[in-house]
C-alpha cells in the first residue's frame, strides 16, 4: 500500500502554507486544481456515482480552522485511558469496510492540513502550560498516522518535538508499512509506533488497501531495531465462525516476531458502528457479513455485540496474548467495568489508574 493520489486539489489558504508546497513538489506530474473551500470539494465529489471511493483517490490540501488536539472520542466512557488526539489529517485512503469515517465525514476526500506550524504551536503550549501533566497524544483518530507520511513528512517533525518534551508520548497509529521517514530520527524513546492489526481473514475480507499481517509486523521489527516502543491494538474484533484459532494465531505470529519488551501496550476493542455507518456498510460492501450478528444497542448509540461474546472474545485474546507476552499490558477500549471484570478477570480501579498505567510504560 503506498498511496498515490489520482488528483489534487488545493484550497486558495494552503497556497500560502509551505507545508503545501513541500508536499506538491513531492508528487510531480498529478491533475491539480486550485478551490476556494472544502465544500467545494466535497461538491465535486459529490457528483461521482460513489464519493467515498472517488475520495480516498483525491487528496485535498487545507487549513484546519480551530483546534487540532481533543479529548478522545472515547472521552467519557467508563473506563476511559484519557488519550488526547491530534488532528492533522482527515479520512484515509484506505477502505476498511467498519471505517465510521465514511459515514462521519462532510467531505469525502484524503484531506491534509498545511497549517502544520500552527498544530506544532498548540502542542508546544498545551506541553508547557501543564508541565506537571503526562500527555499521550496519537495522530490516527481521523486518518491513519503514517499512510500519508510519505507525501507529508510530518513524522519528521512530530517525532523530535516530542523528544524535547518529559511529559508527553506519541503514538502513531497505521495499518500502513509508511515508516521510512521514522529511521534515524533522535526520538529519545518518547514515541511509540503502533500498529492496528487483527486476523488474517479479516484483514482479506474487510480491509482493502492495507498492508498485510506480515508487512505491518516486518515494519514494527524494524521500528525496534531503531529503538521505538512498538504498540499493537485489535480493535475491532469481529466474531465468526473460527475467530478462536485465527486471532490466536495472529497473536503468536507477532510475538514471535517482535520483542515483546518493546511492547508498551495492546488493546482490544469489540466491533461498533451507527446505524448510519451499518447502512453505508451494506450498500459499500454488500459482500461484507460484519453487521449480521448478536448486536445490541450500546453507548455513544453505536450497535455492540451482546456482552457475552464481547467479553468471551477479551478473555480468549487477553490469555493469548499474556501467554506469549506475559509483560505486556492488555486493555479495553470503549468498555464498561462489568467487560473489564468478566473479559479480562479485573482492571484498574478507575480510569485514572488506566491512565497511569499506560503513561507508566514509556
């Protein structure tokens, strides 16, 4: 997967950021058109008989109005681990058929934002304003972290900054193999580079446009030989016929690969999505089988599988993964106490303790 856009457009701001220029340059020979806004975009766009699919093959240069680090999403769930995203890109080329960014995002196109010295500056205030403050901070909530790294070179930017500061940790999160821009890179172990990973059967029939099992664990050995703490998160995880075997096969495949010592954490996540989402689904991927199961009504109005197969799914994958990695912390994502206890055999106290225990790591 290396992502080469089909055409570009720019809007009449990001003509003025250099970030922008820096990135044209970097794909000679491209359609190129100039517009005035990302509604106009997402107009254009909206005249193909599929916008999502035409999307992911436009990349779109903007600024970003507003601020570029939030709260999670995730913020206010039960057991929440306190994570901070930052926003310096929207959508993906990728086309992951449980993606809730079809269905979430106006504009259909792989946007970049070019304002980036603007994103650098927040983060510098937001780290020095609250000095006493541990901040994990991931850049793949509204794209994929590195997918695009090759076109941006923002990692190159991201990854020193963060080295200069003692309460702060990166995480880059990618299903891509993008990581060239990270060697050599003076990270002072303060980023972590992670990996969205799952069975392989998922990853052929519902994960398009990605690299493969082995190429994302190829690229996390070599993110270790380069002194990285490396992350891995099965999320989601998708119940069927066999899932047993196959997840714990995945299991064995990357800890047979990669040191587990240099694992800072592995999570897990049961399938979610809108009602929204379910229709984009069927009507994108009518192949696809994911939304036809023991689904209930959950929080933040996402359909959940019923908690006993959640949980069943956390138990097998919690003891996999401490057989093989005794070490490695293991948590949920988006889950309540009653998963933590029946899935994982307990968890921390409180949200606050998650969040200790995970900064505790790097």
């Amino acid at each position: 997967m290396h992502f080469i856009p089909e055409r570009i457009l720019v809007t009449d701001e990001s003509w003025e950021d250099p970030a922008a220029h820096e990135m044209l340059a970097r794909l000679p020979g491209i359609p190129l058109a100039r517009i005035s806004s990302a509604e106009e975009a997402a107009e254009i766009l909206g005249r193909t008989p599929d916008p999502v699919s035409a999307g992911k093959r436009c990349l779109m240069l903007a600024r970003r109005g507003g601020r570029f680090m939030n709260p999670c999403p995730g913020d206010g769930a039960e057991m929440c681990c306190n994570y901070r995203v930052l926003n310096l890109a929207a959508n993906c080329p990728m086309d992951c058929t449980y993606c809730v960014l079809q269905s979430f995002l106006s504009n259909p196109a792989v946007v970049v934002f070019t304002n980036i010295e603007a994103a650098l500056d927040e983060v510098r205030e937001t780290l020095g304003g609250s000095p006493r403050q541990t901040y994990r901070i991931g850049t793949g909530d509204l794209g994929d972290s590195l997918a695009l790294d090759h076109i941006t070179h923002y990692s190159r930017r991201l990854v020193p900054l963060f080295a200069r500061w003692q309460n702060a940790i990166l995480e880059l999160k990618t299903k891509s193999d993008e990581i060239s821009n990270l060697e050599g890179l003076d990270h002072q172990g303060r980023t972590v580079v992670s990996w969205s990973v799952n069975s392989r059967r998922v990853l052929r029939g519902e994960e398009f446009r990605t690299a493969g099992l082995e190429m994302r664990i190829a690229s996390a050995r070599r993110c270790q030989a380069w002194g990285y703490r490396t992350g891995f998160h099965f999320d989601p995880l998708i119940c069927y016929p066999g899932w047993e075997a196959d997840y714990a096969e995945a299991v064995r495949e990357i800890f047979e690969a990669v040191d587990p010592e240099g694992v800072a954490w592995v999570s897990l996540g049961g399938l979610r999505f809108t009602s929204q989402l379910r229709d984009v689904i069927r009507a994108r991927f009518p192949k696809s089988g994911i939304t036809y199961g023991e689904f209930v009504p959950g929080n933040h109005g996402k359909w959940r599988y019923f908690r006993p197969i959640r949980e069943e799914m956390y138990a097998a994958l919690s003891a996999s993964i401490r057989h093989c990695a005794p070490g490695v912390p293991v948590y949920l994502c988006m889950e309540n106490r009653a998963a933590w206890r029946r899935g994982m055999g307990g968890g921390p106290a409180d949200a606050a303790a998650l969040s200790d225990l995970l900064d505790q790591r790097v």
